[in-house]
C-alpha cells in the first residue's frame, strides 16, 4: 500500500514537472523510474512486470492521450532492467545510471513501437532520446547515490557523536 | 510461503500477449483523419482477405452446387426425355400401323353407296376365343345396333352392344353369329355360323351345289343385316353326308387376329331395333 501510494506520489511529481511554469526540460525526466531501477538493484525481490503493466494503464491516464502504450512501455522497460540485474553483479551509483538509461531506452523504445501502429505523431528525435535518457539516468543516479551515502547511519553516528 | 515462479518463457509470452491486447486497447481509442477508429481498421485489413476468401469460397461453392443441381436437372430431363421419345416412337408405329390399317380398309370399302355414313373405328380390344371385339366409336358417333362391321379383306361382325364412346362386335366367328351368304356367281345361297373356333360353318348349302374348295363366299343381304356383297368367308372343305345339304368349312376372309381398325355401316341397318339400347 505504502509502494503503492510513493509511486502515485511520484506520477503526480511527474505531472506536476510538466506544468508550463516549469523548465521545459523538467518534463524529460522520468520520475518513476527509480521504482523500475530500484527494486532489482536493492534485491528487494523480483520484479513485478505485470503491477507495471496498471502503472503504465495509471501513466497514460495522467499523461497520455491513449490509455494503452504506457503499459507496454512501462512494463517493457521493468522487464528489460529486471533480465540485466539479474547478470550484473554492480549495485553502485554507477549501475544505478546505466539501469535508469537502459529502462528510459526500453520505455522510449515501446512507446514508440506501440505508437507507430497507432498513427501517432510522437515527435520522435535523437535529441530528445538522448536528453531524455540523460537526463532520466542522472536521476536514478542521485537516487542512488543518495542511497549509497546511507545517510541513517550517518545521522545515527551523528547523533552518537554529539550525545558522547 | 512464497509464490511459485513462473518460467521465463511463459511470462514472456503472457507479456507479450498483454501488450497486444493494451495496443488493441489502444487502437480502439484512437480515429484516422477520416474518423474511422484505427482499431476498425485494422480489423477490416485482417477480415478484407478473409471476408473475400470467403465470400469467393462461398460463390464457388454456390456454382457447384447450381452446378451439380443443373446436372441432376439435365440428367433427369434426359431420361424423361428418352423415355417420351420411346414412348413417341411406339405410338408413331402404332399411328403408322394404323394409319395402314385404315388404308386398307378403305381400299377394301366394297360398296361405293356405302361410303355415306360410314364410320372408321379403331380396335381397342379383342377376344378371339369369344368371339368379341371393342371398337373406339358408339352412340356419340352414330353407330346403331346391328351396325356392319368390315375391316381389311371382308366382313368381321355386327355391333351388338354400345356404349356413349365404344362399341361391342360380334364377329362372325361367335357362336351364335350368322350370315346369309352366297357364292360370287349368286348360285347358290347358304348360311355362315359361327362356330367357336377360327371356321365357320356353312349351312344349308344344297348337295347339288357346285361349291368347291377355295370358294369365295360373300353376304346375300338376305338377313337384313349386312349389305350383300361384303366378303365373308373362303371355303376350305367341302364334305357330301347322307344329309341333304353338303358339310363345308370356311375361314373368315379377314384375319381376325389382325383386325386393327374397322368400318362400321350404320346406314345399313334396316331391320335393327333402333330402341334397343346399348
């Protein structure tokens, strides 16, 4: 339920990044994609294909003009970064940025596959691929090195510290 | 307890599955310019072959069927068609037949006063043992009781019975038919009974009388029922007994067995009994 709620948090994050007061390339970022890349590289169980699949349904209502592609696109990219977790023994910052890439490239991927058929403008360009990934994988990254900074401990050894 | 896994593979094809059906969700949502849902076109791309497919599946079906229908059709028409021209071909030899019969038969006409009145009948049945014979003309064709009847080579009977259409005749050879008859000379007067059989009896004939075998015998008009001259009978024996008159036989001029049309006189009836019905 917890999951649940943070990840609604994040799509309302996601939607409020796109409001015309904001710097156009807020939007590129994929805000939710940390709770794709994080699961895996926390091992925190296998990863749920098919829960992303109603994320991508819950994506689409929020952001998208057709209920549909998000699911494709969102479970497409679990799925890709969920197979390479599973071979790749890196649970650095590092693997936190090229997980984000590669689900932000799953996802850009599938929605452009499930576009095509559609008849969709999607204003597909390299540049905005590249910002996009860029941009999606330096979040995952700070995700991740936040996390790796392990700041409980740190604030709890503060604490010690000053209680001493 | 933890949830069983899936293999791989299955959930690869689940999901696969599952993204077709959320771009078929998604095909629903969306309309080309010309306002026709994606979705519905896509179907229409998928069902276009098959339809056509099936609709020439359908015409060529619907051809054979006509087709093996008009088979059955013309086979049956062929068979009904043979069997009428069979049946075409036998009546056009029994016309034919008849239509000969009647030529001689009015070849034979003997007397030219009696081709007044007289009428052409056609034999619908006979009884040689019993000396009967049924004729296609009766009261609505003017026949009278006691009406001659000739055919082809002389006389054949007298109409006994009638009805509306037919006609029942006593042929000369009935046991109780008898005519007067005479040699072609007039010499000699006698009587020809019926006896049964396919010879007539010649009665009455004197012992002086020069009647020889193959003698010609024709009616005399004295019984007031036939008209004289008509052949009857050819004599085929001649026998003297102790009796005054000879023993002769004689056969029918016609042959009765082969009688096929007949001419009935029924102007020539003097004496017949116009209110005896049929």
């Amino acid at each position: 339920m917890r999951s649940a709620l943070l990840v609604l948090l994040t799509l309302l994050v996601q939607r409020v990044l796109g409001f015309p007061e904001l710097h156009p390339w807020a939007a590129e970022v994929l805000v939710p994609m940390v709770w794709v890349v994080g699961p895996p590289l926390l091992q925190h169980g296998r990863q749920r294909v098919y829960l992303w699949l109603w994320i991508g349904l819950v994506w689409d209502l929020l952001l998208e003009d057709v209920v549909g592609p998000g699911g494709v696109a969102w479970s497409a990219a679990t799925w890709a970064v969920s197979s390479v977790s599973m071979v790749v023994a890196d649970r650095t910052p590092r693997a936190w940025m090229a997980m984000g890439a590669l689900g932000t490239l799953a996802f850009l991927v599938m929605q452009q596959v499930t576009f095509l058929p559609l008849g969709l403008e999607t204003g597909f360009t390299w540049w905005h691929l590249l910002l996009r990934t860029s941009l999606t994988a330096a979040w995952c990254g700070l995700v991740g090195w936040i996390l790796a900074l392990d700041l409980p401990a740190r604030w709890r050894r503060h604490r010690a510290r000053v209680l001493r | 307890m933890t949830e069983a896994k899936p293999p791989r593979r299955t959930l690869t094809v689940r999901l696969l599955l599952t993204w077709l059906l959320l771009e078929t969700v998604a095909a629903a949502q969306v309309s080309r310019p010309d306002g026709q849902s994606v979705l519905w076109s896509w179907l229409q791309t998928v069902a276009r072959p098959l339809l056509s497919a099936s609709l020439w599946t359908a015409d060529v079906g619907e051809d054979l069927m006509w087709g093996i229908r008009d088979h059955r059709r013309l086979v049956e028409d062929v068979r009904r068609m043979r069997r009428e021209l069979e049946l075409s071909r036998t009546r056009n030899l029994l016309l034919r037949e008849d239509i000969e019969a009647l030529r001689e038969a009015v070849a034979e006409r003997p007397l030219a006063e009696l081709d007044a009145g007289s009428l052409t009948a056609r034999c619908t049945f006979r009884n040689l043992s019993r000396g009967r014979m049924q004729v296609d003309a009766g009261l609505a064709q003017g026949v009278r009781q006691d009406s001659a009847a000739l055919a082809s080579g002389g006389l054949v009977g007298r109409v006994r019975r009638r009805s509306e259409s037919h006609s029942w005749v006593e042929m000369i050879t009935h046991p109780a038919a008898a005519v007067a008859v005479r040699t072609l000379d007039g010499q000699v007067e006698g009587l020809a009974v019926g006896s049964g059989t396919e010879t007539l009896q010649i009665q009455f004939i004197p012992r002086w009388a020069p009647v020889v075998r193959g003698e010609v015998l024709v009616t005399s008009g004295a019984d007031g029922i036939y008209p004289p001259g008509i052949t009857v009978a050819r004599v085929v024996s001649v026998r003297e007994r102790d009796d005054p008159f000879l023993e002769i036989s004689a056969v029918p001029a016609v042959n009765l067995s082969a009688v096929r049309a007949v001419i009935l006189l029924p102007q020539w009836a003097p004496y017949a009994a116009e209110s005896s019905g049929p």
